[in-house]
C-alpha cells in the first residue's frame, strides 16, 4: 500500500519561499509519475507541477518561473521549491503518485499541507 506524506507548508509573506517534500512509502518505481496539485478555498484542485522518471517536467502556467519540482528516487521523495510567492498561491497542497501496473492507472494521495502567503 502506498501512502504520501507531505511535510513543509506554513504562512509566508509575498515574495517569500517555502519548500515542500513528499515522502513515499511502498512499493515505487522511479517510472511513477509523482507530482503537486493544489486547492484552494471555493476552487477545484488543479496541477501544480508533476515530474516523470525521465525527468519531463510539467508547470502550471501560473508557477512557470517561480517553483520547481525535484525528485529523489533512491529516497522516494518529491520536492517542490516555491519561490517568489503570491497571495493567490495560498491553497492546501497535495502531493500525488500516479502508478501503471498491469495495464490499470493507480492514484494516490497525501493528506494536504497548507500553505498560506499573506503580510
């Protein structure tokens, strides 16, 4: 069984950096695909930036320049580096695993870590 942890969030001013981590456990393959999604209050959850084993990286349009997702397949880890934050990136942060086994697409969610940019 896989499960995500993720660990990093907080308040922080505009402007200001936080770094995420996602720590996995169970069974993965650096094949997995492992990525951030983001939802903040009356919004549905959206991408936020995702990383495949070959190292393809995908960014949301509105974090394209200002965070950066890193992985570290011998610890089962995945990263998100935010910098230069806004208000409109306050939103609870949710690490995902997407996994293909036997012809069938696996998902996996971590509980959420909430990060908050405000003066």
């Amino acid at each position: 069984q896989v499960q995500l942890v993720e660990s990093g969030g907080g308040l922080v001013q505009p402007g200001g950096s936080l770094r995420l981590s996602c720590a996995a456990s169970g069974t993965i393959f650096s094949r997995d695909v492992m990525g951030w999604y983001r939802q903040a209050p009356g919004k549905q959850r959206e991408l936020v930036a995702a990383l495949t084993s070959n190292e393809d990286t995908r960014y949301a349009d509105s974090v394209k320049g200002r965070f950066t997702i890193s992985r570290d397949n011998a610890k089962n880890a995945v990263y998100l580096q935010m910098n230069s934050l806004k208000p409109e990136d306050t939103a609870v942060y949710y690490c995902n695993l997407v996994q293909a086994r036997w012809g069938n697409t696996f998902t996996y969610w971590g509980q959420g870590t909430r990060v908050t940019v405000s003066s």
